[in-house]
C-alpha cells in the first residue's frame, strides 16, 4: 500500500511541485495550506509523512510538529521540516520542537525524495 | 519700703549669682562640656544690644516722639536677614584669622597694621564712653529714684565730690566685675564662655522684668491695649504720638535711624565680641537670624503702652519719661515690682558695660599699648620671663581706666542729654567702621591708605557735627561756635554744615560723615595699587570661602627655629599652653613636637596664636623679631594669587571634565543601545530578505531538476511548470530590486529627479499603467478628479510607483469579478491628498498596524496568495515621507479598506491649469 504524504506549505508553486515529485515517485499526496489545516489533515488524513514549512499563516510549523508530537494517537507520523530560513538557530529549534529531518529550501528534489524515501523505511 | 541697704544688698546679691552662672559656665567649658555650644544661648547673648538705653530710653523716645523709637530696633531687625551672608562671612573671616576685636579685624585686613589698629581703638573707646557714661547715669537715677532723698545724698550731683558719689563706686564696682568676669587669664581664643553664659541670663532677666512692667501698666492700670490707646487717643498730644512723623521723626531721620542701628548691630565692640569673637558655631547664626529679632520684638511691644500710661498717669507733673518704666510700679505702690524693674535695669546695665568694656580692653591693650610698647622693643628684648601677666595688667588697667573716663564723660556732659542722644552718637562712631569692614570683606582693592584715610575722615565729620556740639550744649565748650561756625564760616556750622538744612543733627551728621569716609576710603584705595601684605591679607579675607584659597602661610617666607618660636609663645600665653598650642599643631600634621619643622606653615600657626591673645598687628612684629623673613614682592604675591586661582581654575576644570566624561558615557551608552536594536533589525530584514529570496528559488530549483530529469513529462505540464518557472523568475527580479530601492531611500543614497509635477496627471498614468491588471480579474476601477490642482515640486516617477502600488494591492485584494476600486484625488488643507479605496476583505486593527512594516503580506488564504513582494507599502511610505506627507489606511474588517496618502503644497506651487 502506498504511503501517504501531507504537504504543508502556503506557497502555490512549491505546493504544485512537491505534489507532482511526491506522486511521481508513488506517493499518496494530500495538501494542507496553514497551520491549522496541517493539524486537522495530520488527523483527517493520518498521512505516513509530514513535509512541513515553517513560515505558514494562522498556525507556523513549530507549532505544528508540537502539537503532533504532544498528540498520542499521532506518534507514528514522520515529520521533515522545510524552511527557508536556513539558520542554525531554527534547525536546533525545529529539532526540538520533534522533527525527525531538516531541509533548507530550495532543495535537491533528488535528496528531497532520499530523505523522505529513508524516513519511512522505502529502499531508495 | 525700698530702703538703701535693702537695694545694694539684692544688687550684690544679683551680680553674685550672675558670677555664678558665669563660673559654672567657665567650669563647663574647661570639662569639655559647653553650655554656650546652644544656638538659643547665642541668641540670647546678641540681646546685649538691649542695654538700660532700650530698657529706660524707649520709653523715653516714645514718649517726646511716638513711634520715634521703633527704628532702633527695626535696624538690627533689617541687619540680621542679611546675616546668613555677611556675618557668616565675617565669623568665618574671625575665627581663621583669629581675630580678637573689630580693631584686630580692620588692622588685619590692612596688612597687619599698627596705626589702622590704633586708630579704630582711638574711634571705638572716644565713641563707646559716652554710651558706657550713659548705662552708669541710668543705674544712678534709678537708684536714686528707688530711694529716698533722705537715705542718700543727691542733689546737686555737680558739686558732689567723686568720693561721695555713688555713680563713682557703681562705676568702680562695675570695674572689679568685668576684671572678675574678663580677665581671668589670656586665652589665645580670647573668647569667654562663663561671660556669654552670664550675659544671655541677664537677657532674659532684662526682658521678663520689662515684660512684667509691661503688663502690670497694659493690664494691672489699665484694662488692656484697647483700653490704653482708647483713652490715649482721646487727649490730643497723645494722638499725635500714635502717628508718623511725631515730635520730629521724618522719614529721612526714620531712614538715618534705621541705617545706623543696622551698622550698630554689627560694628558696635560689644556685638562684635559676642556674634563673632564668642561664637563657637556658624550654625548658631541659623537661629539667632529669628530669635534675636523676636527678643527685639517682644522686647518692644509694651515700650508704647508704658509710655503712654506714664504720660496720662504723670499728666501736668514735671516727671522724666526716661524713668516711666521704675516710677509707675513705685507711685502705684508695688515696692517689689520697682525692685524687680531695677535689677532688670542692672542687668542691661551691667551686661553692655561688662561686654563692652572688656572688648575695648583687649583693643587698648592689642591696639594701642602693646605696639607702643613694641615701638620701644620693650617686649621682645625682654628675656625668657612670662609676659602674659604684664598684658593682664595692661587690660586690667584698661578697664578701669575706660570706666572711670566714662564716669568723666557722665560728670562733664551726662546730665545735658536725655539717654537716647547719648546712645546715638555712639551709633554714629562706630557707623564709621563700615565702609572700611564692608569693603575690606568684599572689595580686594581696598588699602590700607584708604582705609586711614576713610576712618580719619569720618571720624573727625563725626567729631565735629555731633560730639563737639554735644559738649558744647553741656556748657562744656563755648557754644558760639554752634551758631556761627568755625572762624566766624557760616559753612562750618556744625549742625548745618555747607549749608545744609532740614536734617535733624544725626541724620546730617551721619550724612556727612558717611560721604567723607566711604568717598576718602574708595578715592585713596584708587590711587594705588595694594602693596604685597594688603594683598595678601584681602585674598584671605574676601575668598575666605573660596576652596582652593592659598594655604596657611603661602604669603610668608624666610627661616625660623622651633626653639624660638616655642618660647616666645610661652612668652605671651605661659608655657604650659604654648607648649600644648604646639603638641596639637604637631598632632594635626602628624609628627612629633621634636620633628616639627620651622616652616611657612609653623611660622603662620605660631603668629595666629599669638594673635588670638594680643592682635595681629602686634603679633606680626613679635614674630618678625626671632625669624628672618625674607620680604615677598608684590609680583611674588600675585603669583601665589595666580596659582590659588589656578588651582581653583583647575580644579573647576576637572569638575566639568568629570561632568563632561559621564555625560559622554552616559550618551555612548545610549548610542550602543540603537545600534543593538539596529543590529537586531538588519538581522531581522537579512533573515527575512533571505526567506523571500530562497522561496521562489525553491520553485525554480525543483520545476528545473524535475523537467530535466525526466524527458518524459507531458507537454501540457512542461507548458504549465515553466509558466511558474517564468513567474517566479520575475518574482524575483522584483525582488531583489525593490530591495536595492529600499536600501537607497534608507540610506539616502537614492536619486530623486525632482521637477513641478501635477499630481493629476500621475494619478492618471498609474491608472492607465495598471489598466490591463484590472481589465485581466474583472474589476472596475472609478475615479473623481479635479478639473486641476497645484503643481507639486517632485520626482514624478517615484509618485507614479506609489499610485501603481496602491492601485495593484487594490486590485490583487479584492474578489475577481465583482471588486471594485474607487481612486480620487481632492485639495485639502493640508495638501493634496489622494485616496484609493476597495471593496475587499478589508484589514483587522492589528493588520492596520503591522501592513506598513517591511515583507508584511496581507492575506491568510492560498487563494490569491498574493505575488508581492512585502516592500511596496515600505517604499511607498518613504516616498511620501521623503516630501513631508503622509500615507495610511482606514479600514473596516468585511468593508474594505482605503489607502490614502497626502502630498503636502508648497507656498511655492502654482495652480496649473490641466486639460486633463
């Protein structure tokens, strides 16, 4: 069975792309464009993998991963943390927070679909 | 009834406890436990200005004159509010320089001179005997109205022998008082604590037993004040009393009465002894500025009423009104009231002649003798022996011998004046000091020339318009002169002197000699320079408050020996003390006595000691005798000047530094402060620039890798992946512009082409440019203009990006079909102001507040995700604020919002006609 994959982020054209390398490389894609959204996809949808952007309306990506991690019933999802903001500080901070990966944008799509293939145990 | 016996006995019985006191004072002193170090004491013994003249006089006055009495009194009351100034000064003056006597002061000032000493002494004792004559004539005729004419032999006090006199052995037993009181031993302070202690006791006796007299006629004869002056209003002598001017007293004779008691006050030997001599504490000054002018006050208040009740009680009788105050009690029956008012009477008797007559001692022995005897090397040749029990003797034959020439004075002329006359031409000798006190304490450039000169002058005007007439009203002196002046000189006569009319004989005489002595002082102080001493003496003098003043002794220089110096101290105070003077001289530096070294320093602490006992002047020259000085130069001294003032000069130098160097720690500290918050917001504008940067390149960078990974894409997606590619390519050109825009108008650096430009006619271009936006989502653009506006002076350009700026935020803001922006310009006070207001979801309070700021994006939803850049609002503002004007937005959440922005008018616009 295919594993599914929320895409978080509130910019249209990285959403379009990561939709179309995502499923491109046999995923089940849905999308979330806030915060807010994000947590009620994460439950709706119970995705395998969160990408998520850190810099979103209503709910920012810090938030999200801590309200996923503090939720139980979520512990299985694998969060990869996206950003622009490509700080030391954020990283440590986005780490804190329960991410599992960190990528700063803009990515590699080939090392993009590495990491996502190794958080979920997928031979490359 | 009072009988002869009865009244000496309680005299004596009065002085015995006055002894008293002053003995237990004396014993407190020498235990370290002063009872004067009391400000309320202080106070106290200032009173010594009330002597029998007040307690006798006043009433005296104010009965030939009204308020004619209240002068003397209001003086000393004007005097004492400048104390905190003058008198500060002239105690701290006092007790640096050591100062014995307002001879020693004026001496010292001058340069340490004998004939400036002499001649103030010569001054004080001429002018002080006839107040001294005064208190021994009030103490006679009180006596003498005390007892019965039977009890003792008065009549006729002019052709009594001296021997049968009592006036004689009031006098003489006067003498043995001060002698006990005054002269006990020299102190090289010269200052007399059981004396000061005794003298303010007498000053509340005085005043209690006045007070008492006082209420006994206001209230006891009389049922009240309203009563008393009700009933004295009613006869119309005593009315006149009641009012300016009465018996004589004009204002200009108010105005001289008033002056002189305010110099009295200060410059009389007596007030000079107890406010600065016996101070032992600038502070006490603080309360006697409002004690001693309530003593004075309260002392007053029924000198009205008595004399108003003696003349109504004594209507028709031949009664002295100077005797109101002892004859009242007495013909009213009250024996022990008249008792009490008699050795009230003592006491303000005894109190000014202790006083004063040891004040003149230590001047006549200071002064007059000691550099007399000093001319004659009589002094210091002499060898080791002790001569500090020869300048007892001196003092002590002093005082006898000044109270036996005021008994003289009461004998010749007493009996010809009323008190008050007397008392007066004291005032106006020893007004005389002023110019020369005053002036030596504020003014550097006074001499000692000048200071002879104004002295001199004064002097002899006083002794010629007021002393000599005196005499000659007596019968003293033939009279003639009186009524035709000097040689026959109608311009010398002595009351009218050049003529001049209309004074009463104080204030002319105080006129006169006041012009003569302040014109000669100033004049000849002006036609030289001070000498190297004079100098020296008025720095010390006038900057006594000056820190950084020349230490003690700069002016001196030469060599010395301890071994001379010791001895010749003990010489004058007796060894014990000279050597215990010298042990604590040692102390304060440090050493040892033996290790002393006979420096400028030793030298100077030596003359001001001996100074304390026998007057600067003399001082100077009994030191002079055992050290070789080497003379200073003028020029010497105005270095040591020069360097005193440098090093006051650099010392505010440094205070300002100090001042300078926290406010410039204090501003850098602030200056920090911005540039963190600075910092922080580059940090903040990078970490957000970099953010906007790496968004679209994320696009970019994975559409590129996918299309050129993978050939097989379809066309439809190929088309629609580098239409974003496209997209995001401008994007970013946008991008990195408009920061590059932002950072010029930031830093300034940005090039503004301005020229007249008409705002219609931008406004009308960023319409026609953003037209095809519009038209692309379906929305109506409307505009109102004006047919014309004033041309603003601008870079048109910039204009025309903040109206594309308004115009596309509208337009990306509102729903695609059904938006609608409504753009006018309108003329207001203020300027031009343009506004462009949408139908879109408008903005929340907080938004309002944040939308200016810089990468600030409205919009929460994916949908329409706007395409800006966060910068065109930023830049916009700066525009408009670049011209003065403002832009902002009113906004209503749900109703759309209006962006406007004002471009103030310059006075220098035109109306220029648009056909547009």
């Amino acid at each position: 069975m295919a594993k599914k994959i929320l895409i978080a982020d509130d910019e249209q054209n990285i959403v379009i792309s990561l939709e179309f390398l995502m499923k491109r490389e046999g995923f089940t894609v849905c999308v979330a464009t806030d915060g807010q959204e994000a947590i009620d996809k994460v439950r709706s949808e119970a995705p395998d993998l969160v990408l998520l952007d850190i810099m979103m309306p209503r709910k920012n990506g810090y938030e999200v991963c801590q309200e996923i991690r503090t939720d139980p019933g979520l512990q299985g999802t694998r969060i990869l943390m996206l950003t622009a903001k490509g700080r030391e500080m954020e990283i440590t901070k986005g780490l804190a927070m329960g991410a599992d990966a960190y990528m700063t944008k803009p990515f590699s799509t080939r090392e993009l679909v590495t990491k996502v293939k190794s958080l979920l145990d997928l031979p490359a | 009834m009072l009988t002869g016996p009865v009244i000496v006995a309680a005299s004596f019985l009065y002085l015995l406890l006055l002894f008293a006191v002053a003995y237990f004072g004396d014993k407190r002193a020498d235990a370290g436990r002063s009872v004067i170090a009391n400000p309320t004491i202080y106070a106290l013994s200032l009173a010594v200005y009330c002597t029998t003249w007040t307690y006798y006089g006043s009433v005296g006055r104010a009965a030939s004159s009204g308020l004619g009495f209240v002068p003397i009194f209001l003086g000393p009351t004007l005097a004492v509010a400048l104390w905190w100034f003058v008198m500060l000064k002239m105690v701290r003056i006092g007790k640096t320089n050591r100062i014995t006597s307002i001879a020693d002061f004026i001496a010292s000032r001058y340069g340490k001179s004998h004939l400036l000493g002499g001649l103030v002494t010569v001054i004080a004792v001429l002018g002080v005997i006839p107040y001294i004559a005064l208190q021994l004539k009030a103490l006679s005729v009180s006596f003498a109205i005390l007892v019965p004419p039977d009890d003792v032999v008065s009549a006729g006090r002019g052709a009594l022998p001296w021997l049968a006199d009592t006036t004689f052995y009031v006098a003489l037993s006067m003498a043995a008082f001060t002698i006990l009181f005054g002269t006990r031993h020299l102190d090289a302070t010269e200052r007399h604590e059981g004396l000061v202690a005794a003298i303010a006791f007498e000053s509340l006796v005085k005043l209690v037993a006045f007070v008492a007299v006082g209420v006994f006629v206001t209230f006891g004869l009389f049922d009240g004040f309203g009563d008393l002056f009700s009933r004295a209003a009613r006869e119309p002598q005593l009315q006149a009393l009641m009012r300016m001017g009465a018996g004589g007293n004009g204002y200009a004779n108010w105005f001289a009465l008033t002056l002189l008691s305010m110099l009295a006050v200060m410059f009389l030997p007596r007030q000079f002894q107890v406010t600065v001599v016996e101070n032992v504490n600038e502070n006490h000054l603080r309360r006697a500025i409002w004690l001693f002018p309530l003593y004075l006050l309260l002392i007053n208040v029924f000198v009205l009423p008595i004399a108003l009740g003696g003349l109504m009680s004594f209507a028709g009788q031949q009664v002295d009104a100077d005797t109101f105050v002892l004859r009242l009690p007495m013909v009213f029956g009250h024996d022990w009231l008249a008792l009490v008012v008699f050795i009230g009477g003592l006491s303000a008797a005894t109190g000014m002649i202790v006083v004063e007559t040891i004040a003149l001692s230590t001047m006549v022995c200071n002064d007059l003798v000691m550099p007399l005897l000093l001319r004659y090397r009589w002094l210091a040749l002499q060898g080791q022996e002790d001569v500090s029990g020869v300048l007892l003797g001196i003092r002590r034959g002093a005082i006898v011998l000044i109270l036996l020439l005021a008994y003289l004075y009461f004998r010749l002329a007493g009996e010809a004046h009323a008190l008050v006359s007397i008392g007066l031409i004291s005032f106006a000798a020893v007004a005389q000091f002023a110019p020369a006190m005053l002036g030596g304490m504020y003014w550097r450039g006074g001499t000692r020339a000048g200071a002879v000169a104004g002295l001199s002058s004064g002097f002899a005007v006083w002794l010629y318009t007021l002393l000599l007439p005196s005499f000659a009203k007596s019968g003293w002196l033939p009279g003639d002169f009186l009524q035709n002046g000097l040689f026959g000189l109608d311009l010398l006569r002595p009351q009218e002197l050049f003529g001049m009319q209309g004074l009463d004989p104080l204030a002319h005489s105080l006129f006169w000699s006041m012009l003569a002595n302040l014109g000669a002082y100033v004049w000849v102080s002006l036609m030289r320079q001070p000498t190297a001493i004079e100098a020296g003496q008025a720095t010390l003098f006038v900057d006594v408050f000056k820190q950084g003043r020349p230490s003690d002794g700069a002016f001196w220089r030469g060599s010395a020996r301890v071994g001379d110096l010791l001895p010749l101290l003990g010489r004058f105070l007796g060894r014990e003390r000279a050597a215990n003077a010298f042990d604590d001289y040692a102390r304060s530096r440090g050493v040892s006595r033996e290790a002393l070294q006979a420096d400028a320093g030793l030298v100077h602490f030596a003359e001001t000691t001996l100074a304390g006992a026998i007057g600067s002047a003399s001082a100077r020259v009994i030191v002079a005798s055992v050290v070789q000085e080497e003379p200073l130069g003028l020029d010497e001294v105005m270095n040591i000047l020069d360097e005193a003032s440098q090093v006051r000069a650099y010392s505010r130098r440094l205070e300002q530094k100090s001042r300078e160097l926290e406010e410039a720690t204090r501003e850098l500290r602030s200056a920090n402060e911005r540039l963190k918050e600075l910092d922080r917001l580059k940090d903040d504008f990078m970490s957000s620039v970099t953010h906007e940067l790496r968004t679209p390149l994320t696009s970019i960078r994975a559409f590129s890798e996918m299309l050129l990974e993978d050939p097989g894409i379809d066309v439809e997606d190929r088309q629609r992946f580098l239409a974003i590619i496209v997209s995001e390519t401008e994007r970013l050109t946008r991008l990195v512009n408009q920061v590059l825009d932002m950072a010029k108008i930031e830093s300034g650096h940005a090039d503004w082409v301005d020229d007249e430009v008409s705002l219609l006619e931008v406004v009308e271009q960023g319409a026609a440019a953003t037209s095809q936006l519009f038209r692309d989502k379906g929305v109506t653009l409307e505009m109102s203009l004006p047919p014309a506006v004033p041309v603003l002076f601008a870079d048109r350009d910039r204009l025309v990006q903040v109206v594309l700026n308004l115009l596309s935020n509208a337009v990306k803001f509102v729903v695609r079909g059904s938006g609608q922006v409504r753009l006018s310009l309108c003329e207001t006070d203020e300027g031009l102001q343009v506004d462009v207001r949408d139908n879109g979801p408008g903005l929340t309070p907080e938004e309002q507040r944040v939308v200016f700021e810089k990468f600030r994006q409205g919009g929460n939803t994916m949908t329409d995700k706007p395409q800006g850049t966060g910068l065109g609002l930023p830049i916009s503002r700066q525009i408009v604020e670049h011209y003065g004007g403002r832009l902002w937005v009113e906004s209503v959440p749900g109703e759309g919002a209006t962006f406007s922005f004002l471009m103030p008018c310059g006075k220098s616009a035109v109306r220029k006609e648009d056909a547009g």
